[in-house]
C-alpha cells in the first residue's frame, strides 16, 4: 500500500518508540487501550438560555457528565458563550455521537475534541524519541 509522501514507514524506528511510549495510543482500536481526551462544549447562547429557562440545561450536563465519567470537568465563557472542558478517557470513537449528540439536541453547541496528554504522558513520551542530532 503507498503511503502518503514524508511519511515513515510502521517499521521506522521512531515511529515504533512513540507508538509504544504510551498505553493510552488506541492503535488498533479495540484492543482495550483508551485515548485521554479533551471535549471542549461551546453552547449557544440562545439555545442554553431556552434550556435554562426550562430546567434543562442541568439534566443534559448532568445525564452527559454520567455518560462520560471524566477524569474533570470545567465550566467558563468563551466568546462569549457557556463553555464546558471536559476531560475524559475515550475507548473508542464510536462512543463520539453518544457523546456529542444530547449537546447538539440539547444547547446547539459546537463540539472539538483533542487527544491530551498528563505530565506522566509528556515524559513517557519524550523520554522514548530519540535525540535530535
């Protein structure tokens, strides 16, 4: 199979020490290794405001904080906007609409999620690259 220009190859040896610096890489998927993650929820405004005004906003956090178990959860304004950063462990990406689909429904809101790491998942990772030369 061709593979895309400046791309290593699976065997490269650098390749191989990131993708064994850390458990939590879900390569393949479904070998029970999970991804830390980083689910940034930016409601709309008018939208939360309705949910507010008929008690729902709670129970969508609520039912979506149980759904999801995160390791923590935020909650600010950004741009303006009730916004939620909510770090959880995701096992597979097929839990993404479960995840995602009562905020959509719920608040209208725009959803991005990023792989993120811990201080431990920084070292362990850095400590398996080789040095530059």
């Amino acid at each position: 199979m061709d593979r895309p220009e400046g791309r290593e190859e699976a065997g490269d040896e650098r390749v191989r020490a990131v993708r064994t610096a850390t458990e939590r890489i879900p390569c393949p998927v479904g070998k029970g290794r999970v991804m830390r993650m980083l689910l940034k929820v930016e409601m709309n405004t008018a939208a939360s405001n309705e949910a507010i005004k008929q008690g729902a906003l709670q129970q969508t956090v609520e039912r979506a904080l149980e759904a999801i178990r995160p390791e923590a959860a935020y909650f600010t304004v950004e741009n303006g906007c009730r916004t939620a950063y909510i770090f959880f462990d995701l096992a597979d990406p097929s839990q993404m609409p479960k995840i995602s689909e009562p905020f959509f429904l719920g608040v209208d809101a725009k959803i991005h999620y990023s792989p993120v790491m811990n201080r431990e998942d920084l070292a362990k990772g850095l400590a398996a690259l080789e040095p530059q030369k």
